[in-house]
C-alpha cells in the first residue's frame, strides 16, 4: 500500500509567488537581477579570498564557506521559482523535490552552524588575542568547517529519509514556490508524528547550540570591552564584529519572523514573504554587508581592480604593438 501511494503521486505542483500573470514579468527581472547578484557577489568574495594573502586568516577561511552556502543555499530555490514564471507547467518530480527538500536544509544547517563558528572565532580574536594563532589554528579551522558540512549533512539525511517513508495520497499541490519539509508533511496521508518529533527535538537542539554559542561568544565579548572601557577599543570590536552580527540580525530575525510571530489569516504569504527574505534576499546582502564594512575587503577589492587594470594594459599594448 504505501509504494502504491507513493507511485500514485509521481510528481508536485507547485504553486509559486501569488502573484497577478500581468505582474510577473516584473518579479521575474527583479528576482533574475537579485540572483545574478548573489551569485556574483559571493563568488567575487571568495576570489578575493583566494587571491589576496592578507584574507588567508581564519575568518576569511570562514567566510568563503559562508558565501559558497549562500550560492548554493539561493541556487536551490531561485532558478526553479524564475523558471515558474515563465511556464505554466509547474510540476516537479517526486525524486526532484525530495532532493531540493534535502540540500535546501542542508545549506540552511551550514549556514546557521557556520554563523556560530564565526561567532567563537570572534570570540578568541577579542578575548584572547595573544593566544589567537594558537587556538585558531589552520588543523581546528578545517576541523569546524568539516564538522558543520557533515553534521549539516547528517541532519539533512536524517529528515529526507523519515520523509520518503510516508505514503502520498491524491492531493499533491504545494503551495509554495519550493519544496518545504513542513509542506510536504502536510500532503502526506500517513502518521507523522515521528517526523515532528524529530523535527522538534533536532531542530531544537541545533538551535539552541548555535544561538547560545553566538549569545555566550558576544557576551563574552561585551565584558572584554567594557572591562575597561575606552572609544578606541569599542570602534575596534565594532569593526571587528560589525559584519558579523549583521549577518546574525538577519539569518535570525528572518527565522523569528517565520517562526515565532503569531499567524494571522494570511500566514502562507507571510510565510512566502518570509522564505524569499530567508533564501533570496539574505544571501544577496551578505557580499554588501561584508563589502562595504569591512577594510581589509574593500583593500583587496582595490588591489584586484589594479591588477585587471595592469592586464587591460598589458593585452592593449600586446595588442596593438
């Protein structure tokens, strides 16, 4: 009975953005021009990374992942929602949506994980500076990044397998412009009473280790300043961390607004409204916000247009010669 519910639901219709046909033509260049920017802007961070020494720090190294996951993490979601404005065949594969479902949570993991892990490198920066190369070295810094990829990636195992254990019945319409975890346990036919208990009880914990690393580190932080408190060393932990607790404001205060908000009558826009500002939007300012705060970025932003313009000269002259 259940491969037969299953098979009888080979693929999904997903909904998409509620929006009017004459307006998407619009949202369709607005959503393409925020993609191509997230896109581009995250892989020129991580080229500036990779090319400029003075970014070969543990922070850096932190932060290339950051904007790979937030490639990806956009990457899994916009090209399909761009692709259902076009057409009006919105159907998605069974095995498709199972997958998008899969490496959307995993990004979403890497993401929320990565955010702590720069929290504590921010923490030994501030907090024990002398003991810096020491603690962060190169061995722990690829100890964490490769914890959060397969920790994310267990997490992510873990929710796709309960998942496709269920039986789908008759009713297949997601409406959403992706396929979200708590949707599809909404179409299922079958107990999922073990997939919420998992969800919460996982979900919780994760949660709470991250924003308490993140909490715990600022805290610590705090006291570091104003121990002896002074203009100098407030601007400086401000430079320091100004990027970083951006990005948390907005990973965090997207998922309060999904989550702990009160529903109202139309809570699956907002809950739209919410995911476009959680997979579109967030990933598209985090290269500005690390750009446009941060010295070390804009110098070697400035030293690589100087050496495009150097080449530019170098093939003119070639060139022409």
């Amino acid at each position: 009975m259940r491969m037969e519910n299953q098979s009888s639901v080979p693929e999904f219709l997903l909904l998409g953005l509620p929006i009017r046909p004459e307006q998407q033509g619009g949202f369709f260049c607005l959503f393409l021009g925020m993609y191509l920017t997230t896109v581009l802007g995250n892989l020129l961070i991580i080229l500036l990374i990779r090319l400029d020494s003075r970014l070969h720090t543990p922070m850096y190294f932190f932060l290339s992942h950051l904007a790979f996951t937030d490639v990806s993490f956009s990457s899994v979601t916009t090209p399909r929602m761009l692709l259902d404005m076009l057409s009006n065949h919105k159907t998605i594969p069974f095995g498709g949506c199972i997958a998008q479902m899969y490496f959307y949570m995993l990004f979403a993991s890497v993401d929320s994980i990565l955010l702590a892990v720069m929290a504590y490198d921010r923490y030994v920066a501030i907090c024990r500076p002398l003991h810096y190369s020491t603690i962060m070295r190169e061995e722990l810094c690829v100890l964490l990044v490769s914890g959060t990829w397969l920790c994310s990636c267990a997490r992510a195992l873990v929710h796709t397998l309960l998942l496709v254990d269920l039986s789908f019945c008759a009713d297949n319409t997601i409406p959403h412009y992706f396929c979200a975890l708590s949707a599809l346990l909404k179409l299922s036919c079958s107990d999922t009473s073990l997939n919420e208990l998992v969800i919460f009880a996982e979900a919780g914990v994760t949660f709470l280790l991250a924003v308490g690393t993140i909490l715990g580190s600022y805290i610590f932080i705090g006291a570091t300043i104003f121990r002896v408190p002074s203009i100098k060393r407030i601007c400086k932990a401000l430079s320091t961390c100004g990027s970083h607790l951006s990005v948390v404001f907005l990973y965090y205060g997207t998922i309060a607004i999904v989550y702990f908000f009160p529903s109202s009558n139309n809570s699956k826009i907002k809950d739209i409204i919410a995911s476009i500002m959680y997979t579109v939007v967030t990933p598209l300012l985090n290269p500005f916000i690390y750009s446009l705060r941060n010295r070390d970025m804009k110098s070697a932003l400035g030293t690589l247009r100087r050496r495009m313009t150097i080449v530019k000269r170098q093939l003119a002259t070639q060139f022409f010669s």
